[in-house]
C-alpha cells in the first residue's frame, strides 16, 4: 500500500493538502470518503439502524416478550408503534429486538471470520510450501459445499443452546474467500526489502505476519470485515427464516419475516418493517464497504476510469 | 487441452467424493434419528426402533466409520438408501432431480445473459439514466435476501392477480393439479407457474453479473487494443462486440463457478416460498426430521453441481482465452 498516489489526488482533495502542510493518510482517506456521498448515507442509516436497536428499547411502551391479550393483530397505532402479532407481542418491540440480534451477530461473525481469514491467509501467503498447500486445500474443500447447506445441517447441535455457538459456525464457515484474498496480497509482499529486513534480523515468522505483513493488508482487512457483516446479515436471516439459525423465544429479523409472511396479505404490518429495516441495513452496509474501498484504493474506482475514457472512442 | 481436462475431471471426482463424504459425517454427528420414534403413544419399544435404525443404516450403535463405508459402499452402486419414510432416496431424488434443475438452470441462463448485457449496457452508457438506474436496481437487489424477494414477487402477484381478476400468475406448485385441456394449454400452465420462481433466482443473478461485468466492461472500454481496433476501421459496435466483450466476459466466466452455489443456497427458500417439490425443500424436510440418507443425497447432487459449473467455467475460459488453451 503506497501511501499517496498522486495522479489520483482530484483538485478539491489537493487544495485541501495545500491549504494544511501535514494531511496524513489517514485524514486523506477520511475525505475521500466523506466525498462519496453514497457511502455517508450508507453510514448515516447504519446509525440509526444501531440507534433503533440499541436506544429502541428505553423508549419501547412494551417489551419484546410481553404479551397484550387486548389486541390481537392491530393495526400501527399511538399505543402500539408497529402494531401487534397474533398473539398479542408488540412489533415495534419485537422488529428492535430481532434488528439487534442480527446487527450483533452480523458484526461478531464478521470480526471472527475477517481475523480468521487474515491470520490462515497471512501464513498461507508468507510460510508458502506444504502450509500454504494445507490452507489452500482445506479453503478448496470447505467453498465445494454452500456453508448453509453445511450449517443447517449442523443445526441440530446448537438448538436449546446459546446463540453464540451459531455466531462460532457462521464464523467457521465464511472466511474463506477473505482469506484468499488476504493469502495473494501477503504473497506479493513477502519479497519486499522490509519484510527480507525483518527475516535477516531474525524476526520470528509468527511476528513477521503480525507486525509487518497484516498491517500492510489493514486496508484489505477492514473493507472485507465491512462487507462480511452484510453477508452474514443475510444468511443468518435466511437461516433463521428456515428455523436453522436464532431459535425461539429469541427472534432475529429472518424468523420475524418467517412469522410475518403467514398472515401478511391481511397483516402487512407483521413482517413489513422486519423486512424494510433488514433491507436498509444490508444496503448500507454495502454503500460504506464500497466506499471505504474508494477511499482506501482511488486507483480501483471509477475516478480513474473516467479520466482514462476522457477523449476515449465513444 | 486434454491433458488438462483430464486433471480437471480427476480433481472434480475427487471433490464431491470429499463433499459427499463430509456431508454424510456431518449429518451422522449432527442428527438423532431415533428422535423420531420417541414420544410416540403408544411407545414404540427400544428393539422395534433398533430395527428401523438398522434398516436405515443409521443406527448410533455401530461405529460411524462401518455405517460411512456401507453408505458409500452403496453410492457407489447408484443406490442412496432409504429416507425416514422407508421409500427409497433414488426415487424420491428422480422426481426432485428436474424439479430443481429446472429452476436452478433456466434461472442461471436468464440471470447471467442478462446480467451481462445489461453491464455492458451501463458500461457503454457510463454515468447515463440507464446506468444509474441499473446501479440503484443491483445494489438493492443485492441487498435483498431470497427468500424477501420470493416473498414480495408472492405477495405482488397476488396483489396484481387480484387487481385483473383474473390468474395469470400461479404462486403455488409446479403446476394446476386440477389441470385439463390439450398441451399447448398444459405448457402455458407450467410456464405460468415458473415464470415467478425463475424470476426469484434469476433476479439476483442479474444483478451479480451485471455489477461486475460493468467493471470488466469500463476497464476494457480505455484499453488500448479497443482503440486499435477502431483506428483500423471497425464501427464502434463492431469493436466492441469482437473484441471488447470477448476480453471484459472471461473473468464472468469464474464468476459463473462461484454464483452456482450461491444459486443452490437460493433453491431452498424459492422452493418452500412457492410450493415446488425440488431438492432444496427436500433438503430442508429431511434436516427437520432427522433423515441422514436423504440430506446426503441433497449434498451430493448440489456438490456435483457446483463443482461441474466449476468445471464449466473452465472450459469456457479454455476456449476464449488462447493464453490458457496453449498452456
């Protein structure tokens, strides 16, 4: 990672270099973002997503498992924000406390599966030869079976049991592609004059990775992290719609959706919000995960497209 | 080329023997298939149930390792065992099989021809209405998981359905089990039927492809072959089409390997959604009820399937890239 490519630098992000001597990289990549007005939005409505889930409850006039036997699928009203189920749970409780667990889990699995990733990839990548072959043979082998074909059918294992053990498989099984990625970038590092600096002064390789190679692959790292935390979102829902993933009582937004959608011709109120905040949170999981790699690497993105085709046949 | 192929098709047999073999391990662990002879009333006794179990193949008393050789034993031999029902795996995997292939197949045809074109679309026409409208339609399609979007095209049609008062889309079933009338009127039927679970898996493919063929698209678009290219006369179609979308189309290719699976994932919720007996709402009854045999078989066919549009993609590569045909 270069730290400034300067053909890439637009006039705005240069005056503003000029205007402060000292723009460090990191502050050079925070205007970028900001920049990307997608990627603000996208940042914008995870907040308020997090700000729903997590405030959502104080302000809530019931609980997620309270039960109001007075009305039976109501309509939204003053008393009951989103209305109320069949059996009397009120939604807008009920939505918050599925956005949370699923915001949760979407962010734990990806911490877990991106670390998992940077470390299997980054001795991969570096200690080549039979560790190299070994990782390369074991991602191979885990990417022939779709993970949720592999973590249904484990799901008989964590039922009655605590969420987090679901957390653990959907780790387990979705760093693979990361880790790919991760492995090719080391590789191509692993000739450069630091990291040969570090060998030759005896550097052990388990340090080289952690201090010399990962944080030379962050930016990789924290773009996938971003991104994995919308596809975890999505296949816990999924799982969970199918009754594989968060088990009952507890809801996520996929066994919302699955309870919803019996009744939701009639009913739209009892999995319209479930679906709309699950939508919304993916997507702008995906705005800032794109934006952050615009930010991070401009030579990837579409400003420098544009310039070449300046000019270009149309 | 061949020797190729043939260490392709070696390294293909040898994956879906290690995905079947996981698979089968996996389930032998996960599942309690005497779980479904308990709490019977009146109950059934322990040597009754010992006996189904063994007629299964899937008592826990004998080690996993002699129940794995027999069941693989038998695979071999073309016979997948008997389901929890005691009715035979090969015949239920007969009926699902076109079931699902249908789907999966028709689907991966529409999703990625026009995903494709339609990248190439936003490509040519960069930062156009068209584009940014494809843009806006990807991302939040992208956004939407399967089983959402099978939903909302459920609940749309039914909406629309009512709306004409007429059907003209059916939601449930490959097919009107009450259906009369001469062939033509029984095709128009089925494809009533299938034209929204297609859509359902076809939706997301689009919007998959064309994402990145509009970026396999741009990056060709300032290459400097395109411009010799027209420097020596060909019309801006022309150069596109001969040499543009030749080049911009091979990394699609790859892509096509890894969709499948997110394909085959998709299966399961288009098929309980919209009521199709295939594969993958086989695949989630058999896990509801223990059936080891039968989730075995879900995994073999959809490894095959994975791995041979892996192999697909391969080829395909092989003949548009001279690169890696003379290799």
């Amino acid at each position: 990672m270069a730290a400034l490519q300067t053909e890439e630098v637009t006039p705005q992000s240069l005056e503003s270099a000029r205007s402060d001597d000292r723009l460090t990289r990191g502050a050079l990549i925070r205007l970028r973002f900001m920049r990307n007005r997608l990627a603000v939005a996208g940042v914008v409505i995870l907040a308020a997503m997090f700000l729903l889930a997590f405030v959502g409850p104080f302000v809530s006039k019931h609980g997620w498992n309270e039960l109001d036997f007075l009305s039976l699928l109501q309509p939204p009203s003053r008393e009951h924000w989103f209305g109320t189920s069949q059996i009397g749970g009120d939604v807008f409780a009920l939505t918050i406390r599925g956005l949370q667990k699923s915001l949760i889990i979407g962010l734990l699995v990806a911490v877990f599966s991106t670390g998992l990733a940077a470390i299997a990839g980054g001795f991969a990548g570096y200690l080549g030869g039979r560790v190299d072959r070994g990782v390369m043979w074991l991602i191979d082998a885990l990417l022939v079976l779709p993970s949720f074909l592999i973590i249904a059918v484990m799901s008989p294992l964590y039922r009655g049991r605590t969420w987090l053990v679901f957390v653990v498989l959907l780790a387990a099984f979705g760093w693979m592609v990361t880790a790919r990625i991760v492995r090719s970038a080391t590789m191509s590092l692993r000739e450069r004059d630091f990291v040969r600096a570090a060998q030759y002064m005896g550097v052990p390789a388990r340090k080289i990775v952690f201090r010399h190679l990962l944080p030379n692959v962050a930016s990789i790292l924290i773009i996938d992290a971003t991104l994995n935390v919308g596809a975890t979102i999505l296949s816990e829902t999924g799982l969970s719609y199918l009754g594989f993933g968060v088990q009952p009582p507890d809801v996520s937004l996929g066994s919302l959706i699955a309870e919803g959608t019996a009744s939701a011709l009639t009913y739209p109120w009892l999995f319209m919000f479930a679906g709309a905040a699950l939508i919304l949170t993916v997507l702008a999981v995906s705005f800032i995960g794109d934006g952050l790699r615009d930010a991070f690497d401009p030579g990837s993105s579409k400003s420098k497209k544009k310039s070449r085709r300046k000019g270009e046949i149309q | 080329m061949v020797n190729y192929l043939v260490r392709r098709v070696v390294n293909f047999l040898f994956m879906v023997a290690l995905a079947s073999t996981l698979g089968y391990v996996l389930s032998s662990l996960a599942f309690d298939p005497s779980s479904n002879y308990q709490g019977a009333n009146p109950p059934i006794p322990q040597s009754t149930i010992d006996a189904k179990l063994d007629n299964l193949g899937v008592n826990p008393e004998r080690p996993l390792i002699s129940r794995y050789v027999n069941w693989a034993g038998d695979v071999l031999s073309g016979d997948f065992g008997l389901t929890v029902g005691e009715q035979r795996v090969n015949e239920e995997l007969s009926r699902r099989v076109w079931v699902s292939l249908r789907l999966l197949v028709l689907g991966s045809i529409i999703g990625s021809l026009a995903g494709v074109a339609l990248g190439v679309v936003s490509a040519v026409r960069q930062y156009g209405v068209s584009d940014r409208a494809a843009s806006v339609l990807s991302f939040s399609l992208l956004s939407t998981p399967v089983f959402l979007l099978a939903i909302l095209l459920k609940f749309g049609a039914i909406d629309l359905n009512n709306r004409l008062g007429t059907t003209f889309f059916y939601t449930i079933g490959e097919y009107s089990a009450d259906f009369s009338g001469n062939n033509w009127d029984l095709f128009v039927n089925r494809l009533q039927h299938l034209i929204l679970p297609t859509l359902s898996i076809a939706l997301g493919g689009i919007a998959f492809y064309s994402r990145y063929q509009r970026n396999a698209m741009l990056d060709v678009l300032g290459s400097d072959f395109l411009r010799t290219a027209r420097a020596k006369g060909l019309s801006s179609r022309q150069s596109l089409f001969r040499h543009g979308l030749r080049v911009a189309i091979l990394p699609m290719a790859t892509f096509f390997a890894y969709s499948f699976g997110l394909l085959v994932t998709g299966a399961p919720f288009t098929e309980t959604i919209f009521g199709w007996n295939g594969m993958g709402s086989w695949f989630i009854s058999a896990v509801q009820s223990n059936d080891i045999n039968s989730v075995s078989a879900v995994i073999v066919f959809s490894s095959v399937l994975v791995l041979l549009s892996g192999l697909l993609a391969d080829v395909a590569v092989a003949i548009l890239d001279p690169r890696v045909r003379l290799r």
